[in-house]
C-alpha cells in the first residue's frame, strides 16, 4: 500500500488536500524449468505485494502444470536485476517427472511472456471440455451441505479480514470456510485471480488440496476463470458476493458444482448445485 496526496472535493464544498491510502500494485513474473535448467518466464501477473510464492504455486496448480507439493523442488524470490531483490519474480524449479509447460517445452515463449489479467480466462465448449479433462476432482462426490443462514453470515466475515479493501477500497478477496462457517483461511488482491491462487496456493503447500467440504466466497463477481480455479482446486461450494457469467454456470454445471450468486443477506441466487443447500 502507497499513501498518495489527493484532493478531496464535495459538490458545493471547499476542495481539501490529503493522503490517500492506494492498494499496492506490482508485476510478479514467474519462471519454471527443471534442475540445471535455466527457468524460462511462463506468465506475469499484475498482483498486490504479498503471499509471493503462495501465488505462483497455485497458479501453477490451478493451471494444471502441477498436481500436488512434490512437483515442485523449489520455489523461490530472486531477483530482478543483479544484486537487486526486487520481490517481483518467482524462480520454480519443478520435480523432474513434471512436464514443462507446452509454449516453454516447445520454445514458443517470447520475449514478453503472458501477461495475465483479472479478464484472462478462456471462453467456449472446447475450454469448458479441456478443464473437465485437466481437472483431477470430480465434484459429484462431495456431500458437503451448507445452510442459508450460515452462507448469509460469511459475507460479514470475509469484510472483517479485508483489512486491505477497509484501508484502499481497492482490493478483492477471496476466503475459504468450512461448511460450519468457520473462516479457514482470506486473501486480498487487486486481481481478484491472484486471491484466489494465494488462497489455492496456501491450502497446497499444507497439503490439504483437494479443498473438499469447503466454501470458496469471493468479494466480487463469479467469473469463468474463477469457477475454473475453484474445480481444479476441488471446490464444490462456490459463493460470490456478485454476479456469476453464462459461462461460470456453464462449468459449474459441468463440474457439479454448487454456485452462489448475489450473496447479499439475507437472500441469496442459487445458479447450480442447490441440492447442497440444506433447509435448515
């Protein structure tokens, strides 16, 4: 977070001069390669300070380049220029029996690798077909249940963790609870993708991937992307403050997942799954 002189105006008012707290926004570039390889930039990711590495492993994961902690050897900040610690690049040394992802295997990496976004995600039955086939979880299984009222009660929760979005009002989060409502774990982010990579991130580095029995809420909209992420971590319960896309039910849909729109108490949009909501 950076303070940063602003003027305040108020229609009819007198214009005041003040700080203002913005929310920290920086590229983080991630490197992958093997052993004795020199890594090779995959993606760059315009993200808030923090959880570095947190977010590049669940990048790689929800990405399908890896499938579990033993795929990576290392994961590590270094620096940006010589001498220089910048924070702001990720080197990933993977497992040896892990494939290099498909544009660094066949040297199709450019001199400017993927700059990804909150508006990445791809789009269509054939992405929705090549998630179902990446995705190691088969949703349909998981019996968790969660009531109205408990779905109605994490929106408050989440907002009492977002201390960055309290401060800048310009973040989105991400948490994950039991079905109970218990808070487990939140993230904040400028890109609401990344939040939930350092959350996805956190739970695989603790080894507790697949997210089975739990509850993804995001501060924002519910977007493809995002259910994406969610079915490739495992999730089955997927709430958002916002609206979901065509396309996020889609895949929802397709992945038997629970998804909740318009989380506003006390009323709430169930778009797929509602047989995971209980009556109580």
């Amino acid at each position: 977070m950076r303070r940063r002189p602003i003027t305040h105006i108020t229609v009819g008012g007198t214009p005041l001069t003040r700080l203002d707290t913005l929310a920290g926004e920086e590229p983080l570039e991630i490197r992958v390669g093997h052993a004795g390889q020199v890594r090779k930039p995959l993606a760059v990711t315009m993200r808030t300070p923090g959880d570095e590495l947190d977010l590049a492993l669940g990048y790689l994961f929800t990405e399908g380049i890896i499938r579990q902690p033993q795929d990576v050897q290392s994961a590590m900040l270094c620096s940006g220029e010589p001498g220089e610690n910048t924070f702001n690049v990720v080197d990933v040394v993977l497992a040896p029996n892990v494939s290099l992802p498909d544009v660094i295997a066949e040297g199709k990496v450019a001199a400017s690798p993927r700059t990804v976004t909150s508006a990445c995600g791809v789009c269509g039955k054939a992405s929705i077909d090549a998630i179902r086939t990446r995705s190691a979880y088969d949703l349909t299984g998981d019996p968790v249940t969660v009531s109205p009222a408990t779905l109605a009660a994490l929106p408050e929760r989440l907002a009492l963790a977002q201390r960055g979005f309290t401060r800048t009002g310009g973040s989105h989060a991400a948490a994950l609870f039991s079905a109970d409502g218990e808070l487990i774990a939140a993230r904040e982010d400028v890109g609401r993708h990344n939040a939930v990579d350092k959350l996805v991130g956190r739970e695989l580095r603790e080894g507790r991937v697949p997210l089975a029995g739990r509850v993804l809420l995001l501060s924002g909209r519910a977007g493809f992307e995002l259910v994406q992420k969610a079915w490739m971590a495992g999730v089955s319960v997927v709430a958002a403050v916002g609206a979901p896309s065509t396309l996020a039910a889609d895949l929802a849909a397709e992945a038997g997942m629970t998804l909740v729109g318009f989380l506003r108490p006390p009323s709430m949009n169930v778009y797929t799954g509602g047989h995971r909501i209980s009556a109580g």
